[in-house]
C-alpha cells in the first residue's frame, strides 16, 4: 500500500501540471491512485492480473507506455535493474523538469532508488511513511540515465532474459530439477502455468510425442523472451493469468513451477491456484507436474484436487510432485 505517500509528496512538490497526460507505471493491486486525475492518466503495466483489475475498475491501461506525457509515476518494482530500465524510458517521454514521482517500500529499495536519483536529479520533495517513501524529481532528461537502459541477458546459448524477469541470471533450480524428473513419453497437448522465459517449456519440447504446448506467463517481458528462445512451431503463447486460462480444450498434462511470492511475502495461495487451475484444464487421465519449494504444504491442496498424488523427486530445497485423475468440482 503506497499509504497516501503520493498526495503529500505531490503538495510539497508543487503539485501535477494541469494538462498533460500523466504516466503510471506498474502500480500494484494495492496502489493509492487517488491523487492523480485518472482522465489524464493511463496504467502501463505488463504484468497481466494488475492489467486487467485496473481496467476493469475503469482506468485507462496498456501493457507498455506509448507517445509522451507531462508527468510520470513509478511504483518501484523489486529489480533494480528494471527500475533503472524503466527511469531511462519514462524519462526520455516527458519535457525537462517534468515532475517524476517515484513509490515504494524500504524492502524493495526504495531508500537506494532516492540516493541513485539524488546525484542525477534534483529532488523536490520526499515524505516516508508507512515502511516506505515517495519523492517526486524534476526530470534531468534521459542523458541522466546513461547505462540504465534495459538489455538482454544471455543466460545460456539460444536463452535470452530481461531485467525484472523471474530467474533472470540462469535456470532456476527448481525447474532444472523438475525437467530432470519429466517422462521422456510425455505426450498429448500441454501446458506450462507460468512458462516465465521458456527454458522449461523448451525442455518439454524436447519430447517428440508432445502435440503442442501452451506457454502461459503473466509476465508481459518474461513471455517476449519465451517468443524469442522458444522457436518449435507445436509452442502457443498466452499473456494470461494462469490461474483462468482456458485454452478452448483439456490438456493431457500441466508442467508448472508456480510463483509462491507476493512481493517479498510468501503466499502459498498463488501455488494453490495454480494446483486449481491445473485440475481444471485437464482431461479426466491427465497428469500435473509440480516443482516448489520443499516447505510449502502443497500436498494437502494436490489431494482435494487429485485422486492420485506422488512425491517424484526431493533435492537441492525443492520436491517434483505428480498428480493424476483429477477429481471433478462439485458445484454448491
């Protein structure tokens, strides 16, 4: 929760220019909108969940910022080097001087975003309250942020990243442990739940007897990347939340390494949606495929969704568990 930092920051700061249009840049399902005129405003965000609740509460929202603007705010993801990427950008769409208010929590870095802009910009106002800090710059042009572009990453031969992506420096451990572990006759249609940069889904790829695969990542750069490493013609890609996908018939199986983080906070209730979501896409033989860390209490979610449930594989933190015989929803 941004906690009204954004209307004092903005007074102290002399306020938004009256025309323009102003810039919103990744703001959570918890962000405090209320001081910007939501006319004049438009949501950039790619990450789809906070895509599609901000439009449906009637803001305009784009997955990228397009044209120029008179005003930006920025909700300060995790990833430094995004924030950097996206300071660059939205810096280089608004006039000098333009005002540039920049949110977030002290977990996520906010007290390092405000001393890298302190020797780049000025700063015309700062207010710290609730765990975290809002201050508004006056845009120095993006000359300022020379070095902060985004650029790719190549993480293996043929696998590209970008800033802000989940495991952007290598294959995560969990999903090399649960591509070593899948059947070498998987078969069938399939998908992957969070397919992130597509190194997973490559691996399941891999098997001749796959018909097809859906990547679904809500993660709008995360997907961009899959397009580009994953280049088999049987590969569907899908900018979706994984949790109501629906690709118009049921799969013979699901691979999945779900997120279990809201923010820095744990939340096994996103893993167990995926479970959900997994039961609900398959056909009545069809298999799930599940890596997680070995703390999380899957098993009882897996077996209110599946008749058959097995721990594949233990290693390194993580477990590889497969389900099967989806148990059909009774409705209430």
């Amino acid at each position: 929760m941004s906690e009204n930092r954004i209307p004092l920051a903005l007074a102290d700061a002399g306020g938004l220019p009256d025309a323009g249009r102003i810039l919103v840049l990744r703001p959570g399902a918890g962000a405090d909108l209320s001081a910007l005129p939501r006319d004049r405003a438009l949501i950039a965000t790619g990450f789809r969940p906070d895509h599609d609740r901000w439009q449906a509460a009637g803001w305009t929202v784009a997955r990228a910022p397009e044209g120029d603007f008179a005003a930006a705010v920025l909700f300060l993801p995790r990833a430094r080097a995004l924030a950097r990427a996206l300071m660059h950008d939205l810096s280089g769409r608004l006039p000098p001087d333009a005002p540039v208010v920049v949110d977030g929590q002290k977990t996520d870095g906010i007290d390092s975003a405000l001393k890298d802009l302190r020797s780049r910009a000025t700063i015309l106002s700062a207010v710290s309250k609730a765990h975290g800090r809002a201050f508004v710059a006056a845009n120095p042009g993006p000359a300022a942020f020379e070095g902060w572009q985004a650029a790719d990453h190549t993480v293996l031969p043929g696998f590209v990243t970008r800033p802000g992506v989940f495991s952007a420096d290598g294959v995560d451990p969990g999903s090399a442990l649960l591509a070593a572990h899948l059947p070498a006759g998987l078969r069938g249609r399939g998908a992957d739940l969070g397919a992130g940069w597509g190194w997973l889904a490559a691996q399941v790829l891999s098997r001749p007897e796959v018909r097809d695969l859906h990547l679904v990542e809500a993660e709008a750069d995360a997907l961009d990347c899959a397009r580009r490493n994953v280049t088999d013609p049987r590969a569907r890609f899908h900018w979706a939340d994984a949790t109501g996908f629906a690709p118009g018939h049921t799969l013979d199986f699901v691979v999945t390494n779900p997120p279990f983080h809201q923010g820095r906070a744990a939340d096994p209730g996103l893993g167990a949606a995926f479970i959900r979501a997994a039961r609900r896409l398959l056909q009545p033989q069809g298999q799930l495929w599940l890596v997680a860390n070995r703390t999380l209490p899957y098993e009882e979610v897996l077996a209110g969704a599946f008749g058959e449930v097995a721990t594949v594989a233990a290693d390194h933190g993580f477990k590889v568990l497969r389900a099967a015989r989806p148990l059909v929803r009774r409705r209430t």
